[in-house]
C-alpha cells in the first residue's frame, strides 16, 4: 500500500463525537509510552502527524487521521501509568471501552507490546477483554530496535506461550521499530487486506 495523504481530523473525548463512521477504521492502543503515535507516523510517512513525547499519558483522547481519503487510523489513549489521577486515567479508559465496544466501522485493533518485557498483566488483561467480546485484533511488538533480536523472539515465545494456555489460535503479529521502519510493509499489507475484507462484507 502506499500512502498518498494522511491528515489529522479530530480529538474526541467519546465515541459520540467521532467522526462519521463511513470508513474502515485501525486504531492503536497499548501501555502509556508504548510508542503508538511514534508508529502511526513511521506507517504514514510523517514524522510528525501524531504527537509524540517521553511522557507516559501524552495521548488523552481519540485521535483521528484520514488517509488516503478513504481510511482511519486512530490514536487512543494507552492504558497503565501516566502521570495524571486515578480517576481521569479512569475517565479516559472508559471513552476508549466504550470506543472499542460501539466503534462499528473498526476493522482492526492494534495492541501494541514493548519488546524489550516479558509478558505483562495488563497487556494480557486486556487482549483477553477483546477475545472476550470477540474483538479484531492483532499484536505488534514495538522498540525491537532498542533490544537484540534474540531478546524479542524470547518476548515473543513467552507472549505465545502464555496465550495459548487459553486460545485456541494467536492473533495477527508484527514486529516493527519506528526508528528503523521495521514491520512497516508488513502492517499496510495488512491494513490494505482487511480494508479489501471490510469493504466487501459491507
């Protein structure tokens, strides 16, 4: 796939003030400082469309991108530590449940997975949550650029291991880095296959 346009469209703070949803839409989500927006700007191309930052919690609302006139990516706020209260960290997870349950036109959630970790309560909290109400998604491994390749496949067993005491199959699964562009052709192919699956089973 390639990317022609990408253009920022809106900051939401519920799903009710999203923007139509008449397109195919991918939205990103993982811990605080997993490295989403850093992610959407290495797939688009432009180093600066999403706001990125060292501090954890910078992303507080649903964020909206178009691309290419005819599909979304969307920024949502990370979940785990940030530096706010518990009770707004509550407010924000409770937009972004919500977005996630109601959000009828999202083909695809991505979760995205420090690398550089052996598996984490919350990321398998909440893939469990999405298999749960039977939620697209897929993993994506991040920073792989900051750790050895032997490290991330170690992550990567470990991650595999523990799901299948409880899946029956794993979700889609990428490794990339923001830094070395790592697993960006890999994600728009499969942006552009489920878009292709999106449109037709509509």
């Amino acid at each position: 796939m390639i990317i022609r346009s990408a253009a920022f469209v809106s900051s939401s703070t519920s799903v009710r003030h999203c923007p139509p949803a008449d397109k195919p839409e991918f939205a990103f989500i993982g811990r605080s400082n997993v490295g989403k927006s850093s992610i959407i700007n290495m797939l688009t191309g432009w180093s600066r469309l999403a706001r990125t930052s060292s501090d954890p919690g910078k992303t507080r609302t649903i964020n909206h991108f178009l691309i290419n006139g005819s599909w979304y990516l969307v920024d949502l706020p990370g979940y785990g530590y940030a530096k706010v209260s518990r009770s707004l960290r509550n407010e924000w997870m409770k937009s972004v449940e919500e977005y996630i349950l109601k959000r009828e036109n999202l083909a695809c959630l991505f979760v995205l997975i420090d690398s550089r970790h052996e598996p984490q309560r919350q990321d398998l909290d909440f893939m469990e949550f999405l298999g749960t109400n039977e939620l697209p998604f897929a993993r994506i491994f991040t920073k792989t650029d900051k750790t050895s390749t032997a490290s991330v496949r170690k992550t990567l067993k470990l991650y595999d291991t523990v799901m299948l005491e409880d899946w029956e199959a794993l979700p889609p699964t990428f490794i990339s880095s923001a830094v070395k562009k790592e697993g960006r052709k890999e994600i728009l192919d499969f942006i552009e296959e489920t878009i292709n699956k999106f449109s037709n089973s509509g």
